[in-house]
C-alpha cells in the first residue's frame, strides 16, 4: 500500500496530469509526468477494460503496479505527479506481464530514478 502523502487521489489531479503531462512508455506500462507544487513524488494508477474485461485481473495488475511503485517510491524524484496506466498487448496474456521490470524501465526513460547506476 502506498502512503498517502505518496497518493494522487484527486479526480481533478488525475486529469491535469492526463492533459498536461509528459507522455512515456515501455511495453506494458505507459506513464504521464507532471511537476508539482508538493516536496512528495504522488502516484495515481489506471487499469483501464481495454486492459482486461475481468475486473479481476485489472485489481491483480493494480496490486502489482502499486507494489512496484513502493519498491521505487524512495528511488524517485521529489516534486512530480505521476499518472502509471496499464496496457496489455494483444498477443499477451495479463499473467505473463513483468510489472517490475517494465515500471523501472519507463521511470528510467521519463527521468524520474534518482540514483540509477546501482542497477546497472
């Protein structure tokens, strides 16, 4: 479970962000970036029924996503609204999707990992 202090929980904040964030995307996971006026990274999730229509599988990609997120919560740069949205491939299954892997990747590409080269 994320913080609170760690979540964007605002219907408001979510759609600034969607509007005026900067878009990147590796594989599965997609992101928007927004500076902020806070001294804390916020986070917001989306799993959208374009991911999967079983309501199921979108709360297991949640949990996983927001997992991931925590393991990179300290890792991140202070000060941005991030918005983490899940797509699913069309030749992919949802159980076969490395979240980990994917959500460092697409932090690495927007910037946002402060110390990188301990996992280089």
């Amino acid at each position: 479970m994320l913080p609170f202090k760690n979540r964007l929980t605002k219907r408001k904040d979510h759609e600034k962000v969607q509007r005026l964030g900067d878009f990147f995307s590796a594989n599965n996971i997609a992101i928007k970036v927004l500076k902020n006026n806070t001294q804390d990274v916020r986070v917001g999730i989306v799993v959208g029924i374009k991911f999967s229509k079983k309501a199921v599988e979108r709360n297991l990609a949640k949990r996983a996503m927001r997992d991931a997120i925590h393991t990179e919560l300290k890792n991140l740069k202070k000060g941005f609204d991030v918005v983490v949205m899940a797509r699913k491939k069309d030749e992919e299954k949802t159980k076969n999707i490395n979240f980990k892997k994917d959500i460092f990747t697409v932090l690495k590409k927007g910037s946002l990992l402060m110390n990188t080269e301990k996992y280089l």
